[in-house]
C-alpha cells in the first residue's frame, strides 16, 4: 500500500496539517434575551445556561463575551403581554426598550456588532410573525409593519437586521424602506430558508411568543423541502440580502450545503434553541461529553459551509477556545 489515509491521522500536529475546516469565535453570533426592568438575570428553563437579560446585567455580559472575541450579538426582546396588540405597535414606540438597549450598548461598545430580529411574534396578541386577519395570516399588511420597526432598528444603530417572519417580499421591501430613510449602510441577514420546525420551543419559552392558537405552517417552509430553499434564496439575492440564513442548522445541514453551493453572498445557520437544549440535556444525564460533543456539532455546521453560525453555545465556545481546548480533531 503507497497511499495510507492514516498516515495524515498519526498525531495532533499531522491532524491539525490535514484539517480542512476551522471554526473562529469571530464566526459565531451569539443570542441574548432582553427583559425591561432592572436587575434581572432569568434563567431559561428550557435552556439552562441562557437567561433573559435586562440592560443593566446584560452589559456586563456583553463586555465578557467581548473580551472573549465574540463580535456580533443578535438581541430579542421578551415583551410584556400588555405592550402587545394586533398590529406589533411596541415594536417601533418611541420608548422600546429593546431600542433603548441597542443604543446604549452602541455607545458603550461601538465596535460591537448588533443584530436585531424583525418579526411581529414578540409583540404580536397573537403569537404570530404576520398580522392575522379573520385567522390568516396576511402577508402584504404584514411588510409595512416590518419596514417601520427595521427603520426603527436601524435608527437605533443596528448593524445588521434579521428578518425571521418569512413574508414573501419582505427584504426588498425593508431595503427599500432603509435606503429612503438614509440607512443603505445596514445589512439585511434573511432568515431565508427558515422552516416550521419543531425545534423553536425554548426560544417560544423565552419570549412567551407561541402562536396563540394555529402554527407558522402557512409562512415558515416545509421541513420535507429543498429545492423550494433555492428559490426563497433567489428571490432573497435578488431583493438585496446581504446573508442568506438557513435556520434550523443540524436536522438541515444539506440545506447549508445547497446554499452555499448556489449562492455567491455569505451563508450562516442558526443552530437553534430546541439544537442547543437536546445537546444540554444530553449532557446534564451524563449521556454525552459537553467538552466534545459541542464544538463536533458546531464544526459540522461549519463544513457544511456556513459562513457564520448563531449559536446559543458561542460563549461557551470562546470560553473554551480561551482555555486552550476548543476542537480537537
Ligand atoms: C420568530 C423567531 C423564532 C426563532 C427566532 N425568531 C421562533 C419562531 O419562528 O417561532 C427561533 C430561534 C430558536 O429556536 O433558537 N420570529
């Protein structure tokens, strides 16, 4: 035998030589929970490890994670049922305070990067990412709302916004709406291949967010579909995405693939909530390694060919990284 592939596996230097994917902390976008009010630091039960922040807390975390080497931070807001109605109005009242906290961390950390979700669902009576109208949902009602909270966001000083509703022609619509209101510099990151999954459940917990009667089936994709996530990614290229998402990541990583292999703009994957917290599970009976199993899952995000990743785990990573362990192949 001249050609033994163990050869390149025989010690941690030669592994390291052949390895053909890496994963940077600055790759990883890390999700926080935002609550108003002062001095609270609420555990997700259904996440252990992630809390829902107010400002104050949330600061000092976000300096942390700096240090750490993490950048970009996506924010979502846990409103109270009160601030909701029909039409999503908190979203873009003058005195939001998750606008409020996009500010403030931007004048304390102005080489943050800042992502913000655009979705009606957080302030939404109905639990919903559109308005709904006699029990449907109605797409073009829904983009004007869209437009006014995205230039909200961006006049807060967003960097980059994250529209998770799945309209159909929303990033055209928001681009257009930013690039008349002055803001042609913030970038648009389209959940585009976003699918009705069942692995939102914790994330819903988090931001009491669940529809309150129906399912997302008629917006978010078909998790029996791909071919239908060329075209969502067309039209998203096509309106001014400056990032195609594909979200969940580990139960559709032939969807990254696809993606990364049709499209020419960055590609990231959102390793959800219900991801994070099966591995957490796992992990807290004795089941599997934390240590080991969390970076394989993040790498194999990474091959197969996400540019960046959300990922609840992201200061975990950085925290290991910084210890010297991170990804041992
Ligand atoms: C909704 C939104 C959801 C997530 C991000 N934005 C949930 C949903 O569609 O119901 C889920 C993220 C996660 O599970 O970590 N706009």
């Amino acid at each position: 035998m001249y050609i033994r592939p163990r050869r390149n596996r025989k010690s941690a230097a030669v592994r390291f030589h052949a390895q053909e994917t890496h994963l940077h902390v600055g790759q990883l976008i890390y999700p926080l929970f935002l609550y108003d009010g002062k001095n609270i630091k609420q555990e997700v039960p259904s996440l252990p490890g992630n809390y829902r922040w107010s400002l104050d807390q949330l600061i000092p975390e976000v300096e942390a994670c700096l240090k750490l080497g993490i950048t970009t931070f996506v924010l979502f807001p846990a409103v109270e049922e009160s601030l909701k109605d029909k039409v999503a109005s908190y979203s873009y009242a003058e005195d939001n305070f998750y606008l409020h906290a996009i500010y403030t961390l931007k004048q304390k950390f102005p080489e943050c990067c800042i992502m913000t979700d655009v979705a009606m669902d957080p302030y939404s009576s109905d639990g919903h990412d559109g308005f709904v109208l006699n029990g449907q949902i109605m797409n073009d009602e829904t983009l004007p709302i869209l437009a006014k909270m995205s230039v909200a966001q961006a006049q807060a000083g967003a960097d980059i916004l994250g529209p998770s509703d799945m309209m159909d022609g929303r990033v055209g619509f928001m681009r257009e709406a930013l690039d008349d209101a002055g803001y042609n510099n913030v970038s648009i990151m389209s959940y585009t291949a976003k699918y009705a999954s069942a692995f939102y459940g914790p994330f819903r917990d988090a931001l009491d967010s669940a529809p309150k009667a129906g399912d997302k089936k008629t917006y978010q994709m078909n998790p029996a579909n791909k071919q239908e996530a060329l075209l969502e990614a067309q039209l998203d290229m096509q309106e001014g995405a400056d990032y195609l998402m594909v979200k969940p990541a580990l139960p559709y990583l032939d969807i990254i693939h696809l993606l990364k292999e049709n499209c020419d703009v960055p590609i990231a994957a959102y390793n959800v909530s219900g991801e994070c917290a099966m591995l957490i599970a796992a992990c807290q009976n004795g089941w599997l390694d934390f240590e080991k199993a969390m970076p394989e899952m993040l790498m194999s995000i990474k091959r197969a060919g996400a540019d960046v990743i959300l990922t609840y785990f992201a200061k975990a990573y950085a925290e290991m990284l910084a210890q010297g362990k991170g990804f041992k192949g």
